[in-house]
C-alpha cells in the first residue's frame, strides 16, 4: 500500500518499548553514556486513489545517547532474589548504575512518502529491498509480537518516514545507605466504632467547622498561569 498511495494522512504512535545500554564514558570520569532505542508503533492512513483511506501500521525505530554523571563505586551487589539457576561468576550485579527511562507516547509531527534512494546514492537489488544502511536488523521478539502480522522489509524501496515528538526523562541511580529516623510501632488508641452505631460528633458542630465555599459561588479574579502585573490606573492587579 505505501507502494502505491498518493498521500499519507497523520495518524497515532505509541513507544512500545524503550532498550537501555550503559556503559563508561571515555576520558570522563564518573560519567557515563547511556544509549536508547525507542521502538514505536506508527498507525496511519494512505490514499490510494479514489474510495475511503486504508489504514497501515509499521514500526519504527529511533536511537537517542545521553552522557549523564553517575559517580563511582567498585563494589560488586549480590543479592538474595538471584535463584540457584542464576548462580555463577556473573551473577553479581556491576558498579555500573542503572539507567531509568521515563517516557510518554510521542506525537506524530509529520508523515512523508519517500524513496531512501533519494537521499544519497543507493543500489536496490534486482529481487527488491533498499540498502541494508535503510534495514533494521535484530528486532527483539515481544516488538514483533506487537503486530498482528509480520513485519515486512522486502517489499520495495519506498519509505514512510515520521517525524515524532517525544518527551522524556533519562536518569541515572545508585543504591545508598542512608540514616532516616526510625519510630516504635505505632498503636491505635481510639477504637473504630461500627456505622450503625451511635456517633459522639454532632453532625451539626461538624459542620459549623467547614468554611464557606466562597469560591464556588464567585469567578475568580485570577486565573492560574497569570503573572502579577500592574494596573495602568496606578494599582496593583
């Protein structure tokens, strides 16, 4: 279909899965890279000459290196929830930190319909395809079981190409001890009355204690947002 369509209308994306690499960074000590792959999962609608669109899906896929500051530390963690099968010399975790992603779902900014070939010199071969530079290789299982049907990489040269817009927050933490003061249990000292029964409060008192819902019945004066400006009268407002 993206073969033969004329055009391409905006549809949905939605971040499928985020991998996470870590490793040291060269010559910068205490830092460290952290590499990203975003998969995502593109829907969108293409025109193919007269009649109702036909909608499409495909995945794609975008790469992201941040250098963040995660200090040092050379001690090996081992912990208790590693099974017996997991046991060996690797079973300890690295002093390397863990990398945190927090994303949202991106927006589709843009759609174009275009061959890779026109972006620099490339050779299709004679079966079809494009340039292996313009093929994804190693899709990890539970992306592709994310379709319905199987990904095709074959089928031609053309290209659907997206622009999204992705928000998101990379981090990087270590476990520490920290000193947080500690109390003794804490014992209930009232005891829960059932709701059939006969209640100390007076409803009344209760309610002389809630303050008038002022704004409930008057628009504000200000809005949230507004910055504090001066009234050209000479006040303030």
């Amino acid at each position: 279909m993206i073969d033969r369509a004329l055009s391409v209308r905006s549809g949905r994306a939605e971040l499928l899965h985020a991998y996470i690499d870590v490793e040291p960074a060269n010559y910068n000590r205490g830092f460290y890279s952290v590499d990203i792959r975003y998969y995502y999962r593109i829907t969108a609608e293409a025109f193919l000459g007269g009649g109702r669109p036909a909608e499409i899906c495909g995945l794609a896929v975008f790469d992201k290196r941040v250098l963040l500051f995660g200090s040092e530390g050379s001690a090996k963690i081992f912990s208790s929830r590693r099974g017996p099968e997991e046991a060996g010399p690797a079973c300890g975790r690295s002093s390397l930190p863990e990398a945190v992603v927090e994303a949202v779902d991106p927006i589709v900014l843009s759609l174009k319909l275009m061959d890779p070939c026109d972006c620099g010199p490339c050779v299709c071969p004679p079966q079809g395809g494009c340039c292996a530079e313009n093929e994804l290789t190693e899709i990890p299982a539970c992306i592709s079981e994310c379709f319905d049907c199987e990904l095709a990489f074959d089928n031609g040269c053309r290209r659907l190409y997206v622009t999204l817009g992705q928000f998101s927050l990379v981090r990087l933490e270590r476990d520490s001890q920290l000193l947080i003061p500690m109390y003794d249990y804490c014992m209930p000292t009232r005891e829960c009355t059932s709701s059939d029964e006969e209640k100390d409060d007076d409803p009344s008192e209760i309610f002389r204690q809630i303050r008038f819902p002022v704004g409930e019945f008057f628009p504000p004066s200000t809005m949230p947002g507004m910055e504090h400006r001066e009234d050209p009268a000479g006040g303030e407002g």
